[in-house]
C-alpha cells in the first residue's frame, strides 16, 4: 500500500513573505523583540483590525544598534502595514523604510 503525504502545501499555494528594513530615529529603542513586535502589532490591530493582524505573521527578525529593524511580513499585507507605521511617531519616533525584499540573504547583503 502507498502511504500518502498530508499536509504538504505547494509552493505556488505558500503565502509569500517580504523583509523590510527600517530605520528608527529616534534617541534610543528598546531591544526587547517581544515588546516592539507587541506595540506593531497593536498598531496594526487599532487600524485595520483583528483579523489582519492575524494574517500578516508579523515578526521581527533582527535589532541591531544603529536603531535599523528588519521585519517579516506577508506579502498581500505589506501596504497596509507600511501605512500603519505612519501612526507609530508618537510612541517610537520617525521611521523610515530602508529597503523591501524577498529574501532575508538580499536584505543582510544590502545592510553590510
């Protein structure tokens, strides 16, 4: 008898995912992941929603101490997070995007 693959998802069905950059200026951010992710998050959620905020597997994928940030996000969701940054002046400061890419190899050769 053949046994039978389950739950193997096609590449053409996978959500794509894109990496941002950004640059924070500001005096100091903090280096915590959880807690910066959280204030994207709740950003993301006042917005547009629960449920996108659900969708868009947000998650920071490094800190570094020049306050640049490189973020992972779905793809369909990009636009709506990028306008979502505009509201964070208050709580994080002015935030500029760097550079957007499809893989992290891309991002990290642009940053050194």
């Amino acid at each position: 008898m053949l046994k039978k693959k389950i739950g193997v998802i096609k590449p053409t069905m996978r959500q794509k995912k894109r990496y941002i950059k950004l640059k924070v200026y500001a005096q100091q951010i903090t280096q915590d992941k959880y807690k910066l992710e959280n204030t994207f998050k709740k950003n993301l959620q006042k917005i547009y929603g629960l449920f996108v905020d659900v969708d868009t597997n947000l998650k920071i994928i490094e800190i570094n101490e020049k306050n640049e940030i490189i973020i992972r996000i779905n793809k369909t969701y990009l636009n709506q997070f990028i306008s979502s940054l505009l509201f964070l002046n208050k709580e994080i400061g002015i935030i500029k995007i760097q550079k957007i890419s499809n893989t992290l190899k891309k991002q990290k050769q642009f940053t050194k």
